[in-house]
C-alpha cells in the first residue's frame, strides 16, 4: 500500500521535477512528501527519520539536491496554478479568483540573518514599535470550489 500512495504522489508531483534530472527529482519528491508528512519541517537533519523509511540515500544527497539544484522554480507556482484552475468545477467558472498580498514581520533574535533589519511594525507591543525582524512577502491565489452545495474558496500560494 506505502508504494501505491508513493506511487499516485510522484505522478501527482512528476510535472514539477520534469526539467530535472532523475536523481534530483527523486530528491526533491522525497523531500516534499517529507514536508507533507511532519507538521514542522526545521532541516534537512530534522526530517532524516522520514527521508531514511523513504529511501536508502544519504542526508548529503539531499543537501547537495538542494544546493545545486537546476529546477527551473518560476515554473513551480505555473504548474500550481495551472493544477489549482483544473479543480474549479464549469458551473464556478464565473465566480471570482481572488489574488491576497500579505506582508507579516517575523522577529529574528540573532544578528546574522540575511535581510533582518529594524523594522517598524504598528502591531508591536514590547514597548517600542521596531522590531529586529524580516519582513516575508507572500501572494495567495483563492479559487473557488463547492464543498457541501456550497461556494468556498482555496487559496494556492503563488511565489
């Protein structure tokens, strides 16, 4: 049964890798069904316990996957949303897409962060309005799908 649902994830997952080579594929599939089955993924190391019920490949393999890799990631959020329009049903195709920007502060504790800075936050309530953090950009793409007889929307994460 654990080769059937392996097997159904990496034809689901197959398009994202298709510029890759069958290595690096491989390792990123086994990297993201790993993602999807810890609730917190930290590292590499952290998911090692997963990786290795997976597959007999050396944590190195994963890094240097992830170091090296030659995917083509702009492709990633078009095999998204192109997978994510495929599940809006014809009779929903009039029913709006919505599109959300979110800027949310994470507060860094430690001085050597790439792009971490004294940010301003008005939400802050530590006795000043600044905060040693990064500022992380997301866009959302909701998209309607019936769910009970009822409209609801799905949101995909897009870059």
């Amino acid at each position: 049964m654990k080769n059937s649902i392996l097997d159904r994830l990496n034809t689901y997952f197959r398009e994202y890798f298709s510029d890759a080579t069958k290595p690096t594929a491989r390792n990123l599939f086994l990297l993201v069904v790993t993602i999807l089955t810890l609730d917190t993924f930290r590292s590499v190391r952290f998911a090692g316990h997963v990786l290795s019920k997976l597959a007999d490949t050396s944590l190195n393999a994963y890094y240097y996957t992830l170091r090296t890799d030659n995917c083509d990631h702009s492709r990633w959020s078009d095999t998204t949303v192109s997978k994510a329009m495929g599940v809006v049903p014809d009779s929903l195709e009039a029913q709006p897409l919505l599109l959300s920007i979110d800027d949310t502060m994470v507060e860094k504790f430690g001085k050597k962060f790439e792009l971490c800075s004294k940010l301003f936050d008005h939400a802050t309530h530590n006795g000043s309005n600044y905060l040693n953090s990064h500022c992380m950009v997301s866009i959302l793409l909701s998209f309607p799908v019936l769910k009970d007889s009822r409209i609801q929307y799905l949101s995909v994460p897009l870059e």
